[in-house]
C-alpha cells in the first residue's frame, strides 16, 4: 500500500503548480545558490535551470525533475516568504530649523539628490524582494543630468528609483560605494542609488570611522567562503581639499605611485591607528586596522584625479559629476565586483573573490571549525612554473648564459594573433575590406576551460592527453593546412598560403619542435594529424577554475548591452542595427562595458605580471611571484584556445566560402567583400548561419562589425609604409593610420 501511496505522492508532484520565473530566481539568489548549485542537484544541465528561470519564455520542468524542483522550491518558499508589498512615499524636505546637526548621530540624515540629478521617482514605489544575498545585475538607473548644484542641506530618505542589488543586506543598504564632493561648504556622499548622505567628518580618519560605523557602504561576498567586499569612497578634487590631500601628484609622487609617508594626512592615520597596505596612500589606497575575528575593518579609497581610473579604461569617468560617476562604478561594483584597483587588479581579485584559497571545516571533536584548503581555488601559497613557462629574467633561469635568447625549443609562446599577408589580383578587385571583432574573446576561451590548480610535473615521451591541462615539447611542423579534417570522415582542401598558422602567434609554420599549450596540441590532433610530445610539464590537479569568474563578468557585460538597447538573440540585420551608435545612448554605461573588457583582458595579462621597476635585476624574484595567482599557465592555456576558437571559424568559413582573411590582429579579422557589411560576406541562410563559423550577435565569441574601409585605402597604407603585409586589423575601425605609426 505505501508504494501506492508513494506512486500518487509522485504523481501529484509532477503536476504540481510552481511559482512564476521571477519568484523561481528570487527564491535562488535568496538562499545563495547559483544555477550550477540547482542544476548540479537536480541533475540537469545549467542552461535547462536558466530556462526555468526565464522571464521572458520560462520553460517548464517535466518528470521527476519538477518534483525535485517543486520541493526545492517549496522549502526556499519557507524559509524566504515574500514580503507584502508596501507603497513607499518620499517623505518631505524638512526646513533648515529642523535639520540636523553635524554630529556623530547626523549619519541617520540623508540629503536627496538634487532635483536635477535624481532620477524621477513616481509617488508611491514598491519595494522588490529582498533577498538575502542577490549576484544578479540591477536594472539600470535612469541617467541623471550632468551637474553639480546643491542639493538641501538634509532631508530624510527617499525611495530610490532603482534599488541595487546589494542593499537588500541592512549593512550594505546604501550600496557598495560613495562618491564624496563638497558644495558651498556642506560635504556629501553620492551613493549608487540615487541618494546622497551628509558626511559630518572633519578629516580622513574620520571619515574612515564614519565609512565604516554608520555609512552602511559596501557589498555581501560573492561566494560562500568569500569575504564582504569593503566600502570604497571615491574623494573627487573638491575633497581632496577639504581634508588636506593634494588635488594632482608631483611627478615623483606619481612615479613613487603615492604621497610621502611624512604627509600631514598619512600621521593623522597613524596617530588614529590606522594602517596603510604597503602600496601606501596612492590612487587607490587601502586603509585598514588588522582584523580580528571574522571583522574586518577596511575601506577602500579612489582617487580619480591622481589617475586611479585608467582613460584607456573608464573613458572620462572621471571627469563625471558626483552622481554620474557614483552610478557608472555603481553599476561596475554590483555587476562585476566593487572595484581593487585598476580593471585588471579588479580582475585578479575577482579569481579569487570567486574561488577564496580557503574555507571553513567541519567542525572537530570540540566543535570548532578550522580554515582549510578550498577544493577548486589556487591555494594560498604560490607554485613555481614550468621553466618553459617563466618569462625572461624569471629565477628558475638566472643559469642561463648572459643574452641567450631563448627558441621556441626553450620557451613557450602562446600569444594572440597578429598576422597578414598580401591581397590577391581578386581581392584587389573587390571594392571593400570589412572587419569582424569576437565579442569578449578571451572571456570566451577562458570559458569550460580546464586548467592547472597545483604545481607542475616534469614527464618524458608522455602520451598525448588533450584533456590534461599543461605545457607539451612536440614537432607540429608536420600538420598541412592545404588538407585538413573538418569533422568525422570530412577532409576539406584550402589554400594553405591564405591561411595563418594556428601554432605561432605572427602565423608562421612551424619549423621544429616547440613548446605548446595543451589547446594547441588538442587542435593539431583534431585537424587530422598525429602528435608526439617529446617531454611535457602536467598538472594533474586541475578543473575548471576561471568559469565563475566567465560567467560573472558575462552575465555584467549582456546585462549592460541590454541597457544600451543590443539583446541576445537578436536577428542578424537588428543586431547591426541596434549595434550602430549604441555608445551614444548612454555614455555612462557605455564606460562601464569598456571597463567590463578591460576587467578581462587585465586580469588574465595579471596571471603573468612582469616586474615593475623597484630595482628588480633578471634573476631575481619580484613581488607578484609571491601570489598565488601568479600563473603564466593558466594565461598561455587562455590565450592559446582563444587563437584556436578563432582559427577554427576562419577554417570552416575558408572551407564553406572559398574566403580567407587579409588581416587578423587578436580577435579581429579583416576579409575582402564588394559590401560594406559583414552580412555581404558571411554565409547566413535564411537567417542561420554556418555552423561552427562566425555568427553576429552580442554574446561572448560572437562577432559584430569591427569596421570597413575601401580596398583602394588598404593599399595605400600599405604603400606608404611599404610594407605589402602590414597588419591591416589593426587601422580598420576608424581608418586613421599616423605618419608616425609603423605598424608595430
């Protein structure tokens, strides 16, 4: 009778009813779980847990997955119960007589923005879920108007238009940062939701203890055994001022990369018994007092005029009035991570905010818990490379004769693509030359990747395994690419000389045996040839350690793309479209794309930091060998199956169209087309396009139109350079090239 019973228990369940998709995710996000969490205990792939949760076109669960589902969800329901929605009005300005006054308990008073630099919010605005801890990207604030008036002196809180997602933890309610700006006198924090605080401290210690006492700035942990993020002001130049720091560094100051120790500032800090990371107090600065217990007391400190935010990076962020560039770092720390440093410390950090070296045990015979190795992180202690690994002038090569210059027997180089060749007579008669760019290209290699987590082992004539992770010795010089396999029992025939090499950065064939990274070797098999490693360096501990750290800095890149109007899965015309001018519809979020990217790119070029000066001589170590995510294996495996992701597609494009490219510099790739779009060149059917080629589309690996320029302009670069091969990609998106500019 119970299996009967248990049978009718099962049957209702697959029909029960489940909650709708936004409730599906809040309830998720609210426990701290991640789509892999649930679709690693559902047994289901990570995509079909997405889908569940779409709000767009949610799909339904079926069998006895929506049973298991029903009751996860059920469970979650219980323990976060949906609050009732309540309307929430803006209460009123109180006169000056009512204000509050300057003091310790003024951190209560909360100045709304000005009228004019507050996005409108309606009379009454329901509160969203509040969640215990949310990853998911906000939607996008309004853009306020650039200016800079005085808002009233004090006023109570208002309801913020568009609430972040960190708030929904009491300690972080006002978001994971401030800008602070003084005007006519009054010293305010601009906060990422559209608020703005009065700030009662005198001088940077205070405002170090206001930060941290009563500000309720910064942001819950990324992962389980993570830590909170710390606060981060932001001083603009008005502020520097007021608390005695200099609005621009000396040009030893800025080579020293901080002001000096004996600075007014730096004593007030060491008398409050504040301490300074060793850095000291720069562009970005980190003022601390050592911890104790599991609280911490830190705040982060950017200083935009001393050049903390890099214009290769941020654009002009900061040159933006307090607001604006409250909500571009705003949105930057709610989507990627509340920023370190520059975008590619940022990016480092975000490694290891992701995979923390350690975590909690269980509890022992007395129950306490002690901090252990955290499976799946890089540990908290460095390993050295393999010595075809370690860059010039590393320790582990201090032996080597004075000048030797290593070969490619000796040294691995796994680099991006820069490569071109002369055009053809029938290239020539084509009126255009078009450029594609991969979307996030190396986020995409980085992506599934497996790689090294420990330290390497040394074999000899090993057997060649492409899903071990590591550095290979082996002759590729054998591999053809006139006649190459394209999938099983499919050989197609190519013109070898209108092709890069897969295995050399400037697209060489190789002449000899060479240090490759396993992604290299793998597609030199998959081509059709036989490989023979000679000697190789392995790690058999290993896994798939950059994929939060994928998926994070993916999601923040779509979610903004998708403020700017460019969805995914948009048809290929609309895509181009929605593409064109996409900039220019909001300046600010268009800075936080850029610095998204740059996130990518300079956190995997910190995974082999050179050294930087400090008197560092070649054999001798430098400070960034000292950490644990000091990994020139881990960049090389990137680099080199990003270059092979796209040696991939121009293959299949090569074999399906009869095209090969004219330039290709990283992930741009210049063809010949007599159109002005990429659509006059790639292969789309009906909308479809060629598998395992270039398809448009915003998603990560992914290409949209680079630029274009006539075949005549082409070659006349080429002609005042003379230099039949120069690296076109490199000039195709504006066309401008520099008397100056040698191509190199």
């Amino acid at each position: 009778m119970s299996e009967l019973f248990d049978a009718v228990d099962a049957l209702v369940a697959s029909r029960a009813p489940l909650p709708p998709a936004e409730e599906r995710k809040r309830l998720r996000v609210a426990h701290g779980l991640t789509l892999d969490d649930v679709a690693g205990a559902l047994k289901v792939r990570r995509a079909t847990v997405s889908a569940w949760e779409s709000v767009k076109k949610p799909t339904e669960p079926r069998g006895p997955e929506r049973e298991a589902y029903a009751r996860l969800l059920k469970q979650l329901a219980q323990l976060y119960p949906a609050p009732a929605s309540a309307p929430v009005t803006a209460a009123p300005a109180p006169t000056p007589a009512q204000a509050p006054s300057a003091g310790p308990a003024s951190a209560a008073a909360v100045t709304p923005a000005p009228e004019h630099t507050q996005p409108p919010a309606p009379a009454a605005v329901t509160q969203p879920p509040a969640p215990a801890a949310v990853t998911a990207a906000p939607p996008a604030a309004p853009r306020p108007a650039r200016s800079a008036s005085v808002p009233p002196r004090a006023a109570k809180k208002t309801a913020p238009a568009a609430t972040p997602a960190g708030s929904t933890d009491p300690r972080f309610e006002n978001g994971p940062l401030a800008v602070v700006d003084v005007q006519d006198g009054q010293v305010l924090a601009y906060c990422t939701d559209g608020l703005v605080l009065d700030v009662p401290a005198r001088s940077i210690p205070a405002l170090v203890d206001w930060t941290l006492r009563e500000a309720r700035l910064g942001a819950p942990k990324l992962t389980g055994p993570g830590k909170d993020a710390d606060p981060l002001i932001v001083l603009t130049e008005a502020a520097l001022e007021r608390y005695g720091l200099p609005v621009t560094l000396t040009d030893e100051e800025r080579h020293a990369g901080r002001i000096p120790e004996g600075h007014k500032v730096v004593k007030q800090l060491t008398r409050a018994q504040w301490k300074l990371t060793k850095r000291g107090f720069g562009p970005w600065a980190r003022i601390y007092r050592p911890a104790t217990g599991s609280e911490r007391a830190c705040v982060q400190v950017c200083i935009p005029s001393w050049n903390a935010l890099d214009t290769r990076h941020w654009g002009d962020a900061g040159r933006l009035p307090p607001a604006e560039l409250a909500r571009v770092l705003g949105v930057y720390a709610t989507r990627v991570m509340t920023p370190r440093g520059s975008t590619a410390v940022t990016g480092l950090e975000l490694m290891t905010a992701l995979h923390p070296p350690t975590r909690a045990s269980e509890p022992d015979a007395a129950g306490r818990r002690h901090s252990e190795h955290n499976p799946g992180s890089l540990g908290k202690d460095p390993v050295d490379c393999a010595p075809c690994e370690a860059p010039d002038g590393h320790p582990l090569l201090k032996d080597l004769p004075r000048f030797h210059v290593r070969g490619p027997e000796e040294k691995l180089l796994e680099e991006a693509y820069d490569w071109a060749r002369p055009m053809t007579d029938a290239e020539c008669t084509l009126r255009h030359l078009v450029g594609i760019d991969v979307n996030m290209a190396f986020a995409a290699g980085a992506n599934g990747l497996v790689v090294g987590l420990g330290a390497p082992t040394h074999v000899k004539n090993p057997q060649f395994d492409p899903k071990l992770p590591g550095s290979w010795l082996v002759d590729l010089s054998h591999v053809d690419l006139s006649h190459v396999k394209l999938g099983k029992d499919k050989w197609a025939q190519l013109d070898a000389d209108l092709l890069p090499s897969p295995f050399t950065p400037k697209g060489e064939r190789p002449t000899g045996p060479a240090w490759y990274a396993t992604p290299t070797v793998a597609y030199a098999a998959e081509l059709g040839y036989e490989v023979h490693p000679s000697e190789a360096y392995v790690r058999h501990d290993n896994g798939r350690y950059l994929d939060a750290w994928y998926h994070r800095l993916r999601d923040a890149y779509l979610a903004t793309m998708a403020d700017l109007g460019v969805h995914a899965d948009m048809a290929p015309a609309d895509f181009l479209t929605a593409m064109d001018g996409h900039k220019d519809r909001d300046p600010d979020l268009a800075i936080v794309v850029s610095a998204i990217k740059a996130t990518v790119k300079g956190g995997l070029g910190k995974l082999r930091e050179r050294p930087r000066g400090e008197g560092w001589r070649p054999g001798e170590p430098w400070r960034a060998l000292s950490r644990p995510t000091w990994r020139p294996d881990i960049r090389a495996a990137v680099i080199s199956r990003t270059r092979i992701n796209l040696h991939r597609k121009i293959v299949k494009h090569a074999a399906f169209t009869g095209q090969y490219p004219v330039a290709v510099l990283s992930d741009c790739v210049v063809y010949a087309a007599d159109g002005t779009s990429p659509l006059d060149f790639l292969p789309y059917r009906e909308g479809t396009p060629l598998p395992g080629g270039f398809k448009l589309g915003v998603n990560p690996g992914l290409v949209k139109h680079e630029g274009t320029q006539t075949v005549l302009w082409g070659e006349e670069v080429r002609e005042r350079f003379d230099a039949p091969d120069l690296n076109l990609a490199r000039y195709i998106k504006d066309g401008t090239v520099t008397d100056t500019d040698n191509g190199e």
